[in-house]
C-alpha cells in the first residue's frame, strides 16, 4: 500500500516538472516570436515593386481625408453599440 502511494508521489512529481519543462519551452518560443514580429513588418516590399504599407498607415490616411471620416463614424454608429446601452 504504501509503495502504491509512493510511486503515485514520483509520478506526480515526474509529471510536474514535465509541466514546468513545457511551460518554459512555450514560455521561450513566445518570446523569440515576439523579437521576430518586428523584423517581418519592417521588410522590404514585394519583389513586384508593390509599396508596403501597413494598415496602420491606411487608416490614419483615410482618418484625414473629411469624406473617410464621416463615413468612419457612419459605419461606428452603424455597426457599434447601439444608443440605449451606451
């Protein structure tokens, strides 16, 4: 009986630290995603000669222009929450 809870105890233990063994190993492949995401947004444009622009850069152009604004804040009163819960 009692060898039956000790080996219960090692496998839990055994169990534990291959938690640990994985939770660092995606804790470490998180972060070398998070220094690559930089380098893929900042390369160059297609080999086509298309110019990258990101979406953030789409969006305050269109944010400048009145007629993209009004109609930015038609589609928010569209599509947003409607009045009685706001």
């Amino acid at each position: 009986m009692q060898e039956r809870a000790q080996a219960a105890a090692e496998a839990q233990a055994q169990q534990r630290i291959q938690d640990e063994q994985k939770s660092r190993e995606l804790a470490e492949a998180r972060q070398l995603a998070e220094a690559r995401r930089p380098r893929q947004m900042e390369q160059p444009a297609a080999a086509d000669g298309a110019t990258d622009v990101s979406a953030r850069d789409k969006l305050l152009a269109d944010l400048r222009a009145p007629d993209s604004l009004r109609r930015a804040w038609l589609l928010r009163e569209i599509l947003g929450e409607p009045v009685g819960l706001q």
